[in-house]
C-alpha cells in the first residue's frame, strides 16, 4: 500500500547464521520489506536473511529494481538462496531502453540459475500511489516488457499491482476491473501494442506471465478488517480473469495484503491468518507477500510492524511464520475458517465450577470471555469452550490471545482431553501475543479455552473491561487413535497374541504403525515398541503367557509428516486354560471355575440370561446383569454353582458379538428335564413315589412345551401345562410348572404352546421343572 518502510537494523542480532535453507520454506510466501528512509527516522537498512529467517519467507521485494540500496552505499540487496521480485514502482520515462536491459541482465547474472521475476508499477489506479491513467500505460508498459525480455529472454513479468478489484476508496479513485479493462481496451487500440503482444502471447492483448493484486478491506474508520472480504474480491478478480484470452489460466501474486485498519495485533494476525490459510489452498495463488511497515507516518500502521522493540518476532510475525512453515497438505482446522462455532455446552475443569456470569461472545475469528459490573465471582470457577478438529487428533494448537484482567484473580487457560492445566498464562494489564502449544508427544482429541477465576472478589469495573479474547484458533491434526481389535476375549494359546487395526483421520498417508503389548493399556512390559510398516495387524510369537492375566495391544500410527497419532488400545485379551464346553462345565465339581466360549444366548431375564451350544447339546444359566441380546455370540467365566436346584455359572461377560438366535427344541412335558448330569440333579417327575425324571438332562436349553392349562396363580405370575405326562412336583396341580415373567396368564382349561428356558425351583426342598418363558400362543 505505501512505498516506504523502514527496518530498524539495531533489532536484529548481526551477522546471524541461516536458522534453514530457503529452498525448504513455502514458496509462496513472501515479505515487502524496503531499506530507504522513509517518512519519520534515520536511514535504517533491512538486513536481508536475519529479516527473512524469523518469517520462513523465501521471498521478498522491496519497490526497487537496483540490486544495491538507495539509502545505505554498498549495500548489496541479494542474498543466495533468497528470491527477489523486482519492481518498477512506477513505469517513468526517465529510465531508458539501456537501464532497463541492464536491470534485468543484472538481476539474472545475480542468480543466473533462477527465472527473474518482474512486477510492473505500483498501484496505478491509487492518487497516493503511481497513479498511472489506463489511457497512457500501454507504451510505458510496451517499453518496460520489450525491454526486460531483451535484457533476459528468460524473465517472467506480472502486470501492475492493482489495488482491490472491486472497490474504491478515499485514495483509490478506480476500481482494479476498471482499470485495467481502460488499459487492455486502449492496448487494443495501439496497433504498436498489438503488434507486440500478438509475436508474445498470440492476442491483442497486453503480455505477462502472472496477474499482479493487492488486497486490503479497506473500510476506513470501522476500526475492522475482515479477511473475508478479500477472499471475495480475490475470488473475483479470478473468475473476472477467466474471461480475458490474455489472462486465462494465470495464477494471482497479492503482491501486498494485511490488515491496515484494527486497533491491536491480535486483530491484525486474525485478519492475515484467515486470508493467509485460505490463500494458500487455492490453487490458482501464486506468491503472496505481506505489508510490513515500521515508524510509518499513519500511525494506524503500527499493527503491521513484525518485530518487537527488542527485534523479536511479534504475535503477527510468528503467526506468519507459523503458517509458512505448514507443510502442503497438512491437516488442520482454522476457527472460522475451515469450521463454524458450533458447540453448546461449556468446558468446565474438572474439580471447578461452572460460572455462567462471566459472559461469552463470539465475534469472529474468536471467543471473548468477560466479566459483569457488580457481579460477585467465586474462586474456582470458569467459563470455557471446547474445540474438535472436523477429523484427526490434534498434534499443535496455535491462537492468538488478548488479555485485560488482574491475574491474581483470574487467568487464561488451556485444557486437554489428555490432561488439565496444559496451559495457562497470567498477564496483568492489557496483553496481546500469539501462542503455539506442542502437543505431539501426546496428541489429543480436543481442546479447551476460557476464562477461570483463582479467588472470590465483586468486580467492580465497567463490564467488558477485564476479558480474555482468544482468536485464529488453529489445530494442527494428525491421524485419529487406531482402533485395535484382538482376537477375542479369552485366549487359551500360552505363547502367541495377535490383533488387527484400523486408522482415520489427517490429510497424509499412513507410512508406518507401531505395537506395543503390555498388562495394562499403554503398557510395554511385555513388548518393547516394535515397527510393523503400513501392515495393519500383527502375530506375535514367543511370548509366555500366564494364566489370569489379561494382556492389551498399544498401537499409534505415523504419517507421511512424521506426526504420531494418540496411542489405540485394545480391550484386553484373557490368558485362560482351554475353554469348556458347556457339557463339559456340568461334569466339573460344583463351583469350579469354568470358561464357556462363542456360546449362544438363548434368552434373557431378570439378574440372568441362558446360553447354550449352537447344536442344542446343553444350555446353562448365566447370573449376572450383563446386557446381551438373544442370539448374541458370548464368552463368560466365572464358578458354578446351584440355584434353587439348577446348576448356574454366576459370571462375567467376557466378549459379545451378535447373531442370530436360536430354535427352539421341542419336546413332550414328560422329557423335560431330565435325570442328572453332572453337579445338576435330576428334577423330580412323581412327588408321591418320589420317582425322578429320566432321559437326557436339557435343563438350561430352549424348549417348546404344549399342553392344557390346569392351574393358573396370578397373584405368583406362574401356571400349571399337562400334555397327559401326570407329572407331579407335589404342589397340587399336575404338569410342568411356567413362569409367565411379562406375558399375559392363559385362561384356566386353554391349550397352549410354550416356549422358554428349562429351568428349576425347589418346591418341598426337591429340585422340579421350571420353564421360565419368553413366548406363547393359546388356543392350540
């Protein structure tokens, strides 16, 4: 925007040594920076690399042609390494053909390896800048180009560096578009002009390899510059290109942006950051560089200055520098630039207390926390908003901040999901700056910031005055936690553990994954951290298992950008002798500890649910209060043991998978039951001779019994089924007892068909039938 800046040669460390080569820096970032006096001050030269290198800026210009400094004699303005634009502020008649060739052989002998770029004339549609008429450049600029490409063959030029596109101002007297469509017309009507561009780029046209813009939301007085009105205007001039033959397909250099018009720095790096971070996913931006100034007579500039008053890089400069060092291809969400506040519960850390009279607004690109006139705060509460990337875990989080508070009574925090208190400034007075946090050695799935309150006081001053303003709030993002799946619940293998995982999250490919495996998620006291590649599952050999123990996988994946995710854990696997069968169970001793595995639930009800064999060959009880369905595939553990004479394993949920349920065995009153089976005792058929059940025990099965009702106790929930077996449990009524649990009693006399779990009660102390039922039809 304005010819002159000064760098003051004091703030910088002399002879400082390059912190990184230049050719690993972002391309397209860039810095104006001039070395001549200026307005206000002494002669104050820029000092090449030990500017450069605090911005990670690769390039640079200056409003000047000279390869030496106008303000400092000897001064050589080229650095190895660094890449220069070159620009003719204005295109003056003063210089001649020879000049120009000599310029541009001159840049080229300087760094012969690299293509020279030009930019041509410095604002023309602005009264304060070069102020060129449309009606008159196309010679001036005839002569500049031939020039130029006589000088080097092979240098690129852009066009003049227009200011904004769209819009006017107090300075500005005519739109960018407008100006340039009264230069490309009058162009056309020069037949010298067209005869040039025609051998140069085949249209009548003016030439030029690049389209030079400069953005600035210039909406003097407001106190506001909002980036999002120079992406628009970005945007437009782009699409405004497309329709011009000599301007298709060039990509835009912003030549000069940043923020001319906030009242702070935390203002000012918002506004570049947004605008900075949307640049630079746009295919169709070239370079940028960003205005910096220093003692400028506007005294409303000083929000462009990038270094302090001790020469260190201030909160615009590091935020800059920040974004220049984001490898292509990096993820990370941009508060409001790639998302939207959307949350609506506050963050409240843990132990404190939620205090909903410190206010929130949320003015873009940020959140303001602030206290209320005559309100009485007590200790240990806060007000936060929490904040989740779109995908991935965050590896870096980076906001600017301003503070205006007494820090014996409140501070500025930041919390984690992996830990409290994992940031925190006090800061008495106003405080503006911009903080980077490294969360790599242990990335996170959000994060936290808000105002808390260490002791109880009545705030006094007007409201508003003490705040905590966070803004540009970026999380750097890494891939999500794996998620690890071992081979089940139990294992019975006392040497070998496998298990497999998946991965989500972050723009770079996965290139490595590491396992570790351990008595405990995160442990490695098993397995020291091993290196697996892009394999996505393992099986370790050689391992010495020991009964009881529960051994979990540890696994974290590796991008492209050597970022490590969060640590994955599985849900722990069991070293266990050799499942049982559930046959197998009921031949132990009673209250042994048995293991049943990939078992089949049959049905469920209150306090237990009934599995059995997916071949019908056994079914038992299970008493505990797991949440399963009917049908899903389970593993438990625990002792048996009798229950109102019913064999039952009292146990644990070891594993759930579901499926589908099972059918029903069919069978005749008569051989239900059945006589005993290991520690279940037969049930008992004729309580008056005391005879037991015979045939095959299928207590613990699903079954399907039919009969006439003969006894119905609504006020026990149960009823009496006889299909002509004459069984007696010594209750009164003949049949199989049915507990009816939530369905409707039949009607005494019905005929109905039953389904249920064969269970057992004891009635008299001897062990009978109990069909605990789960389905019925009447009327059979």
């Amino acid at each position: 925007m304005r010819l002159v800046t000064v760098f003051l040669a004091a703030l910088l460390v002399a002879g400082a040594s390059l912190a990184d080569d230049p050719a690993t820096y972002d391309q397209r970032f860039g810095v104006v920076a001039t070395d001549t006096s200026g307005w206000n001050g002494p002669v104050m030269p820029m000092q090449g690399p030990q500017f450069f290198d605090p911005l990670n800026c690769a390039w640079w210009y200056n409003y000047s042609p000279n390869l030496t400094s106008n303000a400092v004699a000897g001064l050589t303005l080229f650095w190895p390494g660094y890449q220069r634009l070159y620009m003719f502020w204005t295109l003056a008649g003063t210089y001649t053909d020879a000049q120009i060739q000599a310029l541009a052989a001159g840049a080229k002998a300087a760094d012969p390896t690299r293509t020279i770029w030009w930019a041509m004339s410095n604002e023309p549609n602005d009264r304060g800048q070069a102020n060129e008429a449309a009606s008159t450049y196309p010679q001036k600029y005839l002569k500049f180009h031939k020039n130029l490409r006589i000088g080097d063959p092979t240098c690129k030029i852009i066009g003049p560096g227009l200011l904004d596109w769209r819009f006017t101002n107090a300075s500005c007297y005519q739109t960018g578009k407008n100006w340039y469509t009264a230069f490309r017309n009058a162009w056309a009507a020069d037949p010298a002009c067209v005869a040039y561009s025609q051998s140069v780029n085949g249209t009548n046209y003016p030439p030029q390899d690049g389209f030079s813009l400069h953005s600035y939301h210039l909406g003097w007085g407001t106190g506001i510059d909002d980036w999002r009105w120079c992406r628009d205007d970005m945007q437009a001039c782009y699409d405004d290109l497309q329709t011009f033959p000599e301007t298709a397909g060039l990509k835009i250099w912003n030549t000069e942006y940043g923020s001319l018009i906030t009242n702070s720095l935390t203002a000012a790096a918002d506004m570049m950051s947004g605008l900075t971070l949307w640049m630079r996913d746009q295919p169709w931006m070239e370079r940028w560089f960003l205005f910096f100034t220093r003692s400028d007579r506007y005294a409303t500039f000083h929000n462009c200055e990038l270094f302090d008053a001790n020469g260190q890089p201030n909160q615009l400069a590091k935020a800059y520098q920040a974004i220049a060092k984001l490898p292509d291809g990096a993820s990370f969400t941009h508060y409001p630039y790639t998302f939207s506040y959307d949350q609506t519960t506050d963050y409240i850390r843990p132990g404190w207390t939620q205090n909903n009279n410190i206010g929130q607004r949320m003015p873009a690109p940020g959140v303001k926390f602030y206290l209320t006139q005559g309100t009485a705060y007590p200790a240990q509460s806060m007000r936060a908003r929490k904040f989740a990337p779109q995908d991935g875990a965050i590896y870096k989080v980076a906001f600017n901040y301003r503070t205006n508070y007494d820090n014996a009574k409140c501070v500025l925090a930041m919390d984690t999901s992996a830990q409290t208190n994992a940031w925190q400034v006090n800061k008495y007075g106003t405080s503006t700056d911009y903080v980077e946090i490294d969360l790599s050695a242990n990335p996170v799935d959000w994060i936290s910031l808000g105002l808390l309150t260490n002791t109880s006081f009545t705030y006094g001053q007007p409201t508003e005055e003490w705040h905590a303003l966070v803004s540009n709030i970026t999380l750097y993002t890494c891939p999500k936690a794996p998620t690890v799946t071992d081979e089940g619940a139990i294992t019975s293998s006392a040497n070998t553990l496998s298990a497999q995982w998946t991965t989500t999250g972050g723009a770079q490919p996965i290139v490595d994954y590491e396992y570790a495996i351990g008595t405990a998620p995160g442990l490695a006291n098993i397995t020291a951290w091993e290196s697996v590649g892009p394999a996505q599952s393992v099986e370790r050999t050689g391992l010495n298992l020991i009964s009881g123990t529960t051994y979990y996988f540890s696994v974290r994946a590796k991008d492209a950008q050597g970022h490590w995710s969060p640590k994955g854990y599985s849900d722990g696997i069991r070293k266990t002798p050799p499942p049982q069968t559930i046959s197998e169970a009921k031949l132990r001793p009673l209250r042994s500890y048995v293991i049943l595995d990939k078992v089949v639930v049959s049905s469920i009800f209150a306090g237990r649910f009934y599995v059995q064999n997916e071949d019908r060959s056994a079914g038992i009880a299970v008493v505990s209060s797991a949440q399963v369905q009917p049908g899903d595939r389970v593993a438990v553990a625990g002792p048996t043991d009798l229950v109102n004479g019913e064999l039952v394993v009292t146990g644990t949920l070891l594993d759930a998978h579901p499926g589908a349920g099972p059918t029903a065995l069919t069978v005749n009153n008569y051989m239900s039951g059945g006589e005993s089976f290991g520690a279940q005792p037969a049930l008992l058929n004729d309580a008056t001779s005391n005879s037991n059940a015979v045939g095959l025990s299928n207590v613990g099965l699903l079954v399907t019994l039919s009969g006439r009702v003969t006894s119905v106790d609504s006020s026990g929930g149960f009823f009496y089924l006889d299909d002509g077996s004459a069984l007696d449990d010594g209750s009164g009524p003949g049949g199989v007892r049915v507990q009816a649990g939530g369905l409707a009693l039949p009607e005494m006399g019905a005929f109905v068909r039953v389904t249920g779990a064969m269970g057992a009660t004891l009635i008299n102390g001897k062990p009978v039938r109990l069909l605990r039922a789960v389905s019925s039809d009447a009327g059979l």
